[in-house]
C-alpha cells in the first residue's frame, strides 16, 4: 500500500500476453467456464447481469446525472465519450448533450444514440468536453500512465469523470507468504478460503491479515485521496466526489464517482 495516497495494489503485474487472455471474449462461455472452476457460487445470471441488469444500469445512470448537474455549465453543449464503456449503457440522460460515444475495443454493439469509436485519434476527432472512466480504472496494469493518456484527449478546462469500486481491501498487514502458497497448494483448499474470506469481508467486516484476497481483474484498490494525489500530478483539480451503492447484492462494493477539470496542458 502507498503510504502517500493509500492507494492499494497487487506487486505482480501482468504481461500484455496475460491482460489480452483475461480480456479476449470477457465474460463470453470460456470465461465463465474457467471462473466457475474456482468460483463455483459465480452463477451465470451473475454474468449475464454485471453491466446489464437494466435496475441497476438505470440507477447508475440517475445517480451520475444528478452528480454531474450539480457541477457543470447546463449552457455548455456536451461531448460525452465514455472510455471502455462497453454499449454506453451508463452514459447519463442529459439535455444539452451534443455527441454521446463509447471508446470501445470488444467490438459490443451500442445503446441507440450512441457511436462506436476505435481509436483514440477518433476520439480525439470528436473533441470531448466530458470524458466517464467508470470502473475501468482499477483494471489497469499501469493506472496512472493510462490515466495521463486519456487526460491528453481533452483541452484545459474540460472535464473527466471517474468511477471506481470503494473494494474495501484493507488488512491490517499482507498475507504471510506460506498461509499464500498453503491456500495454492489444493484447489478445494482454495475454494474453501476464498468462500470463507468473502463471507468475512462482506457480511461481517473482518479485518484481518489472513483473510484471502485473490488477484483477478481488479490489479489495484483507489480511495478518494489516492484520486487527489493523481489529479494534482497530471494537472486536474478535483471539482466534486460522492459514493453510492448502485447494486445492493453481496460482493457488490460501494461506488465512488470522482470530477475531475483539466487545469493545465
């Protein structure tokens, strides 16, 4: 953990290689099949419904259209480009809205309303005046030199709003090492664990060191003050933050949205 900005992060990084298998076919029939072999619980409506359960969609969407009204200029015509926003599904009901895109390499089919763009020169060709990074993120190998390419999309004084998962991961220290490869050394073993350390993090709040915390796709955990520390070093000033829990089932953590202005080149 950073003792700067608490930000918490796995120390093992993974290799283009590993990041193009995690993420080829994402949550299609392979994925399923290899993440219910250690997460047996892990149901198919599950998968089917993350980012697609349209109560949850809608509440998302709602919530970050009241944030977002609060701070911006309803007489500026916006330009919305939601990066990694797979169909554009959250990109909020606004009335002055201009141009609503999603920068999106899965190749997904899009919300109506809503243009594909493949590259970043096309997203710069539509000069962005609000860029969404929501839950996207914290799946970075390299968070902060992601997050300093996509602030060079947008001119001084636009805007980009964040999104990240509030994963509650603190422990009081890391796991020891030998309890690691105990776990590792037998599927079930493993299963058992991680079953047990989930109902501790979720339904009782334990906070322990030995309570298993696997790496899967989220590489690092942010807090608001590990934002503030980002924002300041690539020239953002933080504008407004609020935390809602947009899906209240087990295992789904509490949502922190972060607005960011772009203060300098």
């Amino acid at each position: 953990m950073c003792g700067r900005c608490n930000l918490q992060f796995f120390e093992r990084r993974y290799s283009p290689s590993e990041i193009e298998f995690l993420y080829h076919d994402y949550r299609g029939d392979e994925y399923l099949r290899r993440r219910k072999r250690w997460e047996p619980w892990y149901s198919n409506k599950r998968n089917e419904s993350l980012g697609h359960d349209d109560e949850v969609t809608l509440k998302r969407k709602l919530a970050v259209e009241g944030f977002l009204s609060r701070f911006l200029d309803s007489s500026t015509r916006l330009r919305i480009v939601d990066y990694g926003g797979d169909e554009g599904q959250f990109i909020p009901t606004l009335p002055n809205i201009d141009f609503s895109g999603v920068f999106e390499v899965s190749g997904r089919p899009v919300r109506s309303g809503v243009k594909t763009l493949t590259s970043l020169e096309q997203v710069c060709s539509v000069s962005p005046n609000l860029i969404m990074l929501c839950h996207v993120l914290e799946h970075f190998t390299d968070p902060r030199a992601e997050l300093q390419r996509i602030v060079g999309l947008i001119d001084v004084g636009s805007h980009l709003y964040v999104e990240v998962p509030l994963d509650g991961h603190q422990v009081k220290a890391a796991t020891p090492t030998w309890l690691v490869a105990l776990f590792r050394s037998c599927r079930v073993l493993f299963i058992v664990s991680d079953f047990i350390s989930q109902i501790c993090r979720y339904t009782l709040g334990w906070n322990s060191r030995f309570r298993l915390i696997k790496q899967s796709e989220h590489l690092q955990f942010f807090s608001l003050s590990t934002l503030e520390v980002l924002a300041v070093k690539l020239g953002l000033s933080v504008i407004g933050s609020f935390r809602y829990t947009p899906d209240s089932s087990m295992g789904s953590p509490e949502t922190l949205g972060v607005l960011l202005k772009k203060q300098c080149l």
